[in-house]
C-alpha cells in the first residue's frame, strides 16, 4: 500500500470515529451534565496523549512558556464540547454532524481574520457546496422551515460551538512557538480540564458518578480514547502522507458516517431528501481531494469529537 493510500485510510477511519460521537453523544448527552462528562473525557484523553508524550518526544522546559497559550485553546475546545453535549440533548445526530461541517467555511473566516489567510477558489466553491448541503440536512430539507429559518435549539447550541472550534483552528498555528504537536496537545488537554473543573465544579459533585447509566461510561471511554486519542494518532499520521486540503476534505464525510452509525444503533434511517444533503457533503470532499494545492486553513484539530 502506498504512503498516500495508508494516509486517506487513516482518514477514513478518523471521520467513522468522530462520526460515533454524535451518535453516543446523543444517547448519553441527557443522562449527565455536558460539563462534569466532558471534564473527565478531557482528563482521560490528556492521561493517554500525556503518556504518548513523555515516552517520544518528551515535554521540555521551552513547551512551558507562556501558560496561557493553552488556556486560549483549552479553554475554545472546552466550549466546544460543553456545547456540542448541550445541543446533542435535543439535535439528531445526523442534524449535529451536519451542522459540524460548517466549521471548514467557518474556520476559513477566522483563518483570515487572524492570519490573512486565503483560499483557493476550488476549496472556496467546495466549502459553499459543504455549506449549502449542511443547511438542507439541518433544515430537514423543508423549504418552508429554511424560509422562516426554524433551526432547533440543539442545532443552533452546537453551531456556536462549532464557531469556538473554527477559531481553535487557526489560533493552534498563531500560538504555537515550534513545540511537537502531541506536547501542545497535551497543553490544551490539561489546560481544558482545569476550566472544565473550575467551570462544572458543582455539576461534578452533584453528579451520582456510582449509578450513572452504562451508555454513559461508553460515551466517555469512546470519546476520550476513540474520539479523541486514537483520531489524534490518525490525523498525524495522515497529515505526513497526504496534502493538507485532502486531510480537511474527509470532515465532509462525517454526516454520512453518522448515517451509518445511526442504522448500527437501531435508530432509523433519514428521510430521502435529506440525503440529497448528505450528498452536497461528499461533492464538497470530492471536490477538495481534486485540489493539489496546499489550502491556507487546515483541520489541525486533533480531538474532534
């Protein structure tokens, strides 16, 4: 297998293991409180990425500098997690993940406004046609819901944490100062744990942590290990083999992987039209494997989700 199959297997995987998140999420997002679930999935997760850490690269003294780089970016994803538990309360999985794809456009807008960063105009056109489909699957494909722009209160929670992770996008390149991408990872890890904890104090002691559901144990470990360690793994391993635009490209496939995830589970199957949404999603990611040149905003988000 060549290096660029190896990479764009990696991706796959990566987009079915965010995928299981929503669909996890949603089962779990009610029986405990968004902040105490999320603090110890970021605990979990910086334990793992820690450890991987310290047994490679090492964390040096230089990584310490400037604590409050890690605050910026702990504290963007722990909004980003809060909010997608949040919305995942009343969202469906397949509305959220859409949803989800509009972070690409968005981190496009903060990519620019923080590092005068450009597109291309293929991934332009891609990331309108990603945008455009995640609209109609979030609409459920009702014309009339989209004139009166009737989006649920889940969907419009998760979109403003989408906005907070397409700000983390282009902020992981601004305060950066050359440490390896694991070691400013488990920076943000431990850094989105303590706000997490200074934030759900009170969730986490109310929270009846002995008889807690098991769906929720399994939201926990799989996000934290699966959503989070493994796809961090993935997405470096594929950024060394394949072109920054084709590792951004596999997000779009997120929908259509919760689709699947959501048949696994037993939970029904979208109506017709709104896969033809779904469908504008795997046009967009065609149209940014087709795109050879290096885009200016990159996923580099590990931990998605």
């Amino acid at each position: 297998m060549t290096p660029s199959a190896q990479g764009h297997l990696a991706m796959l995987a990566f987009s079915a293991l965010v995928a299981g998140s929503f669909s996890l999420g949603s089962m779990a997002a009610n029986e405990i409180a968004p902040a105490a679930l999320n603090a110890v999935r970021f605990a979990i997760a910086a334990l793992v990425i820690g450890a991987a850490a310290f047994a490679t690269t090492g964390v040096s003294r230089d990584a310490l500098r400037a604590p409050w780089r890690y605050l910026v970016l702990g504290g963007l994803f722990a909004i980003y997690f809060v909010l997608m538990f949040e919305g995942l309360k009343t969202a469906r999985p397949v509305s959220a993940a859409a949803v989800f794809t509009l972070v690409p456009l968005m981190a496009a807008g903060f990519g620019w406004l923080l590092m005068r960063q450009v597109t291309t105009p293929r991934m332009a056109l891609a990331l309108a046609i990603g945008g455009v489909g995640a609209l109609w699957v979030v609409f459920r494909a009702d014309w009339a819901a989209f004139r009166a722009f009737e989006i649920g209160r889940g969907e419009v929670i998760y979109f403003w944490g989408c906005v907070a992770h397409a700000a983390y996008t282009p902020m992981v390149r601004k305060l950066n100062r050359g440490e390896p991408a694991i070691v400013f990872t488990f920076g943000m890890l431990l850094a989105g744990f303590a706000v997490l904890t200074a934030y759900g104090w009170s969730d986490i002691r109310a929270t009846d942590w002995g008889n807690l559901p098991v769906i929720v144990w399994v939201a926990i470990g799989y996000t934290a290990i699966f959503a989070s360690a493994m796809t961090f793994v993935l997405m470096q391993f594929a950024t060394l083999r394949l072109p920054s635009a084709k590792v951004m490209a596999y997000t779009y496939l997120t929908p259509s992987w919760v689709i699947l995830w959501e048949i696994a589970l037993g939970n029904g199957v979208p109506g017709f039209m709104v896969l033809i949404g779904i469908g504008l999603t795997v046009l967009a990611l065609a149209l940014l494997l087709r795109d050879e040149t290096k885009p200016v905003v990159e996923l580099s988000a590990a931990l998605e989700r």
